[in-house]
C-alpha cells in the first residue's frame, strides 16, 4: 500500500515571532517578497521594520489585490524577478497566503498568518479563483512551505470570530480522516507535485496524520473555550498557544495527510446558496461535520458531545446558523447534488454515498442542532 506525508519543513509559534522573520529571510538571502494586504502589512508594521533593522534584509512590498487569481499572480512573480528577491514571505490571511504559494510555486516560501481562521497556512496547495470573485481551480506544488511563523501576540488581537471558526475547520480533521482510514481512500499528501508526470498520484493515509488529526480533536475539547476566553481579551494564554497550534499546524497535517470526507464536501454544496457567503469557511465546515455525522449514524454520546463543543463555542448548528432561513427539499437536493460531484471528497467515506441520503442527513442535522440549542436555552 502507497503511503504519504507532507508537512512544512519548519514551523514556529511564539510571541513576538515576527521581530524572528529577518533570520528566517536571511537564510535564503537579504531581499524577500512580500505578499499581504495593506491593512495586514500596517498592523505589523513595527515589527517588519525592527527585524529587517536587525537582521540587515529587505522587503520588496509586493501588496495584494485581495484575489488570489492568476494575473495577480503573474504580477508579483515578474515583479520578484524584477528586483530579484530571493524568497517569499506570505502575510496576512488565506488569499493572500495562496497567492504567496502560487508566486513562490514550492520554492523558498515564508508564511506568515496573522489570524488562525483556518488550517491551510501548511498546506502544499492553494486556491485559485478569477478576478470577480468566483472559483477557478486548485494548484498544488512540489513541497509544503519552508517556514511557517506564527506570532501569537498578533493572532491574540485579531477579532475572535477567526479563531472561532478556525476551531470549526479543526473540527472536521479528526471525523474525516477517520472515515478516509475506514474507506482506504487517497489523501492529498499524494496528490501530483509537478516533478514527474504521475510520480505521486495516488497514496493513503499514515498512521502518524491519524494520531495528529485525533489530538487535533482532543486539544479542541480540552482548550478550545478557555482560548476563546483569552482571545476575547486579546491576551495569549497556555490554552491560547495550543489552539493556535491546533487550528494550523494539527489540522493542516490531518487534513492534507489524513484525508477530507463529506463535512467539507458539504460546505462546498452550501456555497451554491447566496446566504451562505457572508459565513466564514470554518463556521460552516463546523455544520458540515454535523451533517457527516449523521450521515454516518454517529454514536449518540460522540454527536452530543460535539454538538456542546459547538454549542459552547458559538459555532453553526442549524441551517439558520449558516445562513439558510428558508429552504425546501429541493434546494437541500441542489446542495447536496454540488456535494456529491465526482471528484468531491464526499466519496472518501467508507460506504456508498447518494444525493438523497446527503440531502436526508443535512435535513436531519439541522433538526438536531436547533433541537439541542433549544434545549439549553430553556
């Protein structure tokens, strides 16, 4: 059986982190890239100054559209060429983090996050979409980030809505690569590189990605609320630094490593609906676990347990959660039909999967959640 495993070559969180980067840079040469909106850029301002200042580098800022889309790339790789920067450093959050991997294609790349919303920051793929907005195409590349830098004194002030949903995204780890072991199903660690042609298409998962995606849950039960607390003071606590770990680094290599299943094939369904879209993408992936765990008929002690998670959190449990005050058995159909495309991740779970069962057991979950919700509201 092939086997893969694919994780950044570095990675450090701290305090303060960011003051670090120069060395980072310097490791590659003295002038870097960078990629981040402005608002991102000037909030860190300070810190990007002192350590160029002390480690004697340069930034060439690139900027950031705010599309991660095929001309934007273009630009900022003839402008890394033009002034013949040495690597690339990614600031800020998602887009401008895949637009700093699609730029860089694999080569010398620094990510920095300045908010833990997701777990794509390790990741060895990036999204690509068109310049109004809409979904393009995936891109994968050779080898994960060099560098991941997390400055935690930076994500401790961001709002905690993203550290929130970045706890919903994490929640989805361990459930679906649970199901993708079950089902012996392909992992995106051996998704194509680019190398040579058909050198890694196919590969299952690695009992290590298991064990990381089942501490990804663990720690989430353990400190996902006390990080919370800490955020909502914009202070960085013991349980704070886990979290953040949690959400980037256990869940980024249980994702890629271990395997997607039906919960973000799901939220991919719930995109088709205009309601949806002012959610972020870890608030829904949060419903979708729900909804695979009906699916899959769940222990009733596993889905309470996970429904209080969810509950005390603050995250989605019903559809109005999400965004969907009205719908029909059709419009359920026409989410679940877009869930289910052939090449979703939907059919790495360990049985046979139909339109009308996803539909049933969306319908199903939304009862549950706002069953439960009402429950701990009398």
């Amino acid at each position: 059986m092939r086997k893969a495993f694919i994780c950044p070559t570095k990675y450090v969180q701290g305090e303060n982190e960011i003051l670090n980067l120069g060395y980072f840079v310097k490791t590659f040469g003295k002038k870097a890239l960078l990629i981040g909106h402005k608002d991102d850029v000037e909030r860190v301002r300070n810190k990007l100054n002192a350590t160029a200042e002390k480690f004697d580098i340069e930034f060439v800022e690139g900027g950031f559209s705010g599309q991660c889309s095929r001309t934007e790339v273009a630009r900022l790789q003839k402008l890394a060429v033009e002034t013949k920067c040495d690597c690339t450093v990614g600031l800020g959050g998602g887009k401008a983090l895949d637009t700093s991997k699609c730029v860089a294609e694999g080569d010398s790349l620094i990510i920095v996050p300045t908010i833990a919303a997701t777990d794509a920051p390790t990741s060895h793929s990036a999204v690509l979409y068109e310049e109004n907005g809409n979904f393009d195409d995936y891109a994968y590349f050779k080898q994960s980030p060099s560098v991941i830098l997390i400055d935690t004194t930076v994500i401790a002030a961001a709002p905690t809505r993203f550290l929130v949903s970045g706890m919903g995204d994490a929640l989805a780890t361990y459930f679906e690569t649970r199901a993708t072991r079950r089902a012996f199903a392909n992992v995106n660690a051996g998704l194509p590189c680019g190398a040579r042609e058909g050198c890694c298409e196919k590969a299952k998962g690695t009992n290590a990605s298991f064990i990381l995606a089942k501490l990804c849950y663990e720690m989430l039960l353990e400190d996902g609320l006390k990080a919370k607390a800490a955020c909502d003071k914009n202070v960085v606590t013991p349980a704070l630094e886990n979290i953040i770990e949690t959400n980037i680094l256990l869940s980024g290599l249980g994702f890629e490593s271990g395997g997607l299943a039906a919960a973000h094939a799901i939220y991919d369904g719930f995109t088709i609906l205009d309601g949806t879209h002012k959610y972020f993408h870890g608030e829904q992936v949060a419903f979708g676990t729900l909804c695979q765990l009906v699916l899959e008929n769940a222990p009733k002690e596993e889905m309470e347990e996970v429904l209080e998670f969810c509950y005390k959190l603050g995250l989605p449990m019903c559809f109005r959660d999400i965004g969907v005050e009205d719908y029909t058995y059709a419009d359920m159909m026409k989410v679940a039909e877009k869930a289910c495309i052939p090449e979703e991740s939907i059919h790495s779970m360990p049985f046979p999967i139909t339109v009308e069962n996803v539909a049933s057991a969306m319908m199903t979950a939304d009862l549950i959640g706002k069953e439960y919700k009402a429950k701990k509201q009398v």
